[in-house]
C-alpha cells in the first residue's frame, strides 16, 4: 500500500512539475461585419497555445452569431535541436517565407493558412536557410528558403517542387537615407507560365509617418492566365493583402501609415489595368487600430473592392470592427 501511494505521489509531482514548467497563451478574436445594420454578423475566435518540452500545441475554438460552433488545430508541431546544427520540426506550421507570394500566412482575417509537414532550420554565415516538405512529410512537395541582410541589404531566395512543378521567389530589399528610404524587389515565377514582378518603395515623413509606393505586373504566355500561388494567403477581403492577377495585370499601389503611439492609421489604394479590360479596377483599404492597453485592440477597416460582385449596381463594400485580447 505504502509503495503504490509512493508511486502516485511521484507521478502527481512529475504531472505538477510538468504544467507548471509549460508556458501558455490564449487569445480573441471577433470580426464584427457592419455592411448591414439590420443583419450584423460577428465572427469570434479564441486560440489557446501550449508550449512544453519541445511540443506547440495551438487549439481555435470559433463561433458565430447564430451559435454554430467549431473547433480546430491551429499548430501542432515538435521541435528538437540536431546535434547544435539546427531545428528540426515536424507537424502542422504556419509558415510564412519572404514576401509571402508563394508562401505565407494570414496575419488579419480568421481564416487560418497553415501546412502539415517538416522543416530543418539552420543558421550558416548569418544566413537563415530553411527546408522542408508541405502538404505532408513524405510528399513531393519541397522547399528551401535562404534569408539574411548585411548593410542594410536584405535577401530571400525561395524554391519550391511540387511534384516536378518549380516555382520561385526571390526578394531584395536595401535601406538608406539611415533607414528612412527602403526599396523592395520581387520577382515570383509560379512554375506553370505566369511571372510575378514587384517594386516598391517606402519613406518616413517624420518619426511616425510613411508613405508607400509599389508597382506589380503581371507576364505569361497565355494571357487571362491566373498566378497560382496555392500555399499563399494573400487575398484582399480575406488577409488584408492584395490577392495576386492573371497575366496581363499591371497594378499600382500607394499609400499612408501613420502611427502615434496607441492609435494607429493606414490607408491604401490599388489601381489594377488590363489591355484587355474595359476599364480599370481601383480598391480602396482604410484601416484604424486603437490599442486600449496591451491585452486588447480594437480596430476598424473599410474596404471598397471597386468589383459588383452581386450585380446590384454598386462596388462591393466591407465595414469591419475587431476585438482582440490576449492574455
């Protein structure tokens, strides 16, 4: 009797031990959609993470005005050192590699963007170099991704094979003026016959404004041929980022951020052209951010889309509030 309690005590300490060592986070989310006032629909999500002896675990529990409720694996993964040569980490990730045109995540909306699979991380010469595999651990589909920066200059190298389809992201960056002027370059190649090419430009008015200037476009040889970029989470209404075009696409993007301490303000507008489009597509993106202590946010965002995707007679528009809390 005497041993059996012994061993449930050591067990009941171990099992203390073991939680109290664990670090843990929980987070809010609600999207509150006030483009109808006689029929608002919120969305809420709230995350609860666990990180323990190598082991990320990441839990959504959602639901929605109507009481429907669901719940989902945001993260699951393990991590271990390799012989102090790097990171091994197998599981689901949300992984997110330069600009995020071939591979990203979703920073604003509440659809998650994530992958099953592997990743080895090292660190070689102040560069970062990344493989692994998506969609799976045993698949054909595999990437190395390289990153670093060195006098102001900073580079990603990205390669993708899916299943003998290559695709490729390389993106640049060079800061001067002591950081107050950056220059971006992208290109992206989807592997099936649509390139993606981005440059851009940032300057900082004073200490809490910016302005921002890019230009993308487009180039295939089929034209109307959509970029395919599968694994990315870029989409408007959905990520906050413009989704990519077809070929022939030429846009130009500018716009304002300006940030004073709690309150925050952006806005955006994207202008898309064609040849062979009749007229051209402008979007507008309004974004307001009040960080009322540091638990909670709220925000606000307007988006004109510039596309009547109902056929009513006007361009589709979003009004969005946020609630965010973390603990």
């Amino acid at each position: 009797m005497k041993k059996n309690l012994r061993n449930v005590l050591v067990l009941g300490l171990g099992l203390i031990t073991t939680i109290a060592s664990a670090q843990w986070s929980a987070s809010s989310t609600s999207w509150i959609d006030n483009n109808d006032s006689d029929a608002r629909t919120v969305d809420t999500r709230s995350t609860v993470t666990l990180d323990m002896s190598g082991v990320h675990i990441s839990q959504d529990f959602s639901w929605d005005e109507t009481g429907a409720t669901s719940t989902t694996t945001y993260e699951a993964y393990y991590s271990t050192d390799v012989m102090g040569y790097g990171t091994l980490t197998m599981g689901r990730q949300d992984l997110s590699f330069g600009s995020g045109a071939l591979v990203g995540s979703n920073n604003w909306g509440n659809s998650r963007h994530t992958t099953d699979g592997m990743n080895f991380g090292m660190n070689v010469a102040g560069f970062d170099i990344d493989a692994g595999t998506l969609d799976g651990i045993t698949t054909g589909h595999t990437y190395v991704n390289l990153s670093g920066s060195f006098s102001g200059v900073s580079v990603n190298l990205l390669m993708l094979d899916n299943n003998d389809v290559k695709s490729n992201g390389y993106d640049f960056g060079y800061a001067l003026m002591d950081g107050d002027l950056s220059l971006s370059y992208s290109m992206n190649d989807d592997g099936l016959g649509s390139e993606m090419t981005e440059m851009g430009a940032s300057y900082a008015l004073f200490d809490n404004a910016s302005i921002n200037l890019s230009m993308r476009s487009y180039e295939g040889d089929v034209d109307g041929q959509a970029f395919s970029a599968p694994m990315s989470a870029w989409n408007l209404i959905g990520s906050g980022d413009l989704g990519h075009g077809v070929n022939g696409d030429e846009v130009l993007t500018y716009g304002l951020n300006y940030n004073l301490g709690s309150i925050g303000l952006s806005y955006n507008m994207h202008t898309t052209s064609n040849d062979s489009a009749t007229d051209d597509v402008e979007a507008t993106d309004m974004r307001v951010s009040y960080q009322l202590n540091d638990n909670c946010t709220l925000g606000y965002r307007m988006l004109s889309t510039g596309v009547d995707a109902d056929l009513d007679g006007n361009e589709d528009e979003y009004n969005t509030v946020t609630i965010s809390i973390g603990l």
